[in-house]
C-alpha cells in the first residue's frame, strides 16, 4: 500500500495537507514549536511495518527511509525534526505498509478461520463465501482484510477437499462453461460469482467493505 503526506512551513505559516479517508495505515505531520513530529497510526488488527521516505529542506532529524513496526490498533512515533531557524522549510513524505502479524496475531487468526470453515453450503445466495487454498497469497490478502473489518464470510477449504473443489466449479461453470483454470480466489457476494480478480484491494474496498461491522 502507498500513501503520501506534504507539508509545507516557515515561520509565519504552517500547513498541512492529509488524506481524509482512514486507510489501514495513516501517517500524520503535527507542528509543535519549532518541530515536526511524524507519527503513524495502525487502524488494524495485526502488526504492520511502514517504511517512511521523506524530502526535505532545512529540517533535521531524517537521514534516510524509515522503517518500523506498528503495533496493531496503535499510534507510533516515527521522527522528530527540528526546524532550522528562521529559514523556511519543506516536508514531503511517501509510506509503503505491509501485513507483519505478530505469532500470536497469526494463531488467533488460524483459529479464527477454522472457525469460519465448512464444508458445504445449502444456501450461498446471501453473505460471503470465499473458496481458498492453503498457502495462497491472494485468498490470505483476502481474508485478513475481512477479519480486520470485521466481515463476516465463510470459508471453503480446497486444498485437498475433492467435494468442495467440485462445488466451486460446478459454481463457476455455471456462469462460464469452457472455464478450465482459475486464479483463487474465488468469491462468492450474495450470490454473484467474482473470480481471476485483478485488483483484490479495489474489489475488498467496493464489494466485501459494505459488509463490514465497522
């Protein structure tokens, strides 16, 4: 994921110009005297690690990117910088976050999941059903964005389960009969079928998000 942030200051003005919309990750610039502190705020429920890189011009306190781990649901520091007196300064920082979970954020979600595991389903018109694999980065991207927004979904292992792999294709030959491969995973939202997803961020924001407990 990648955000930017830009500031602009002297010592007669001070502005700043943020995204409003709350991301999972936020980086926010606050003014205090003649510093800047840089902070980032984790809005989900696993850890994650941003990487800060920043230009800027008659600060001091930045030597290079930056990166940390964010505990989830927590605001960290990441740097202080120190205006140069009376000389006019400039700040503008992009962010990069990635998933870090913790060993014990990766077994409360395993068992999460378990939990949200079945085999088959009468009725698959209403809610979410996501087929996924082990050892699928897409279907993980997936299913840690449902549970860090509180969605709920059931899951249909796979793996190895001959009888839900028959489920799914019949589900997917139903809309496309010559379909012979597929790229997990494969989703189903109040009975539509969405499969080979190109944008998996876009389509968790536009078609699961509206579920969320949030």
């Amino acid at each position: 994921m990648n955000k930017s942030i830009f500031l602009l200051a002297s010592i007669f003005l001070f502005s700043l110009l943020g995204i409003s919309q709350q991301q999972e990750v936020e980086l926010t610039s606050v003014q205090e005297g003649n510093k800047i502190k840089v902070t980032a705020t984790n809005h989900s429920k696993i850890q994650q690690e941003i990487t800060v890189t920043a230009t800027i011009e008659n600060l001091k306190g930045y030597d290079g990117p930056i990166t940390k781990l964010l505990p989830a649901d927590k605001t960290s520091e990441i740097t202080v910088l120190e205006m140069v007196p009376n000389k006019q300064v400039a700040f503008s920082a992009s962010y990069t976050f990635i998933p870090k979970p913790t060993e014990a954020e990766i077994a409360l979600q395993d068992q999460l999941l378990k939990e949200k595991t079945v085999k088959s389903l009468e009725d698959m018109k209403e809610g979410i059903v996501l087929f996924y694999q082990d050892g699928c980065p897409r279907c993980s991207y997936v299913t840690t964005y449902m549970l860090n927004n509180d969605i709920g979904f059931k899951l249909i292992d796979t793996t190895s389960d001959e009888k839900s792999q028959i489920l799914m294709w019949d589900l997917l030959r139903l809309e496309k009969p010559e379909l012979k491969n597929v790229t997990m995973p494969v989703v189903l939202v109040n009975g539509q079928i969405s499969y080979d997803i190109e944008n998996l961020k876009r389509f968790s924001r536009d078609f699961l998000k509206p579920f969320s407990g949030i």
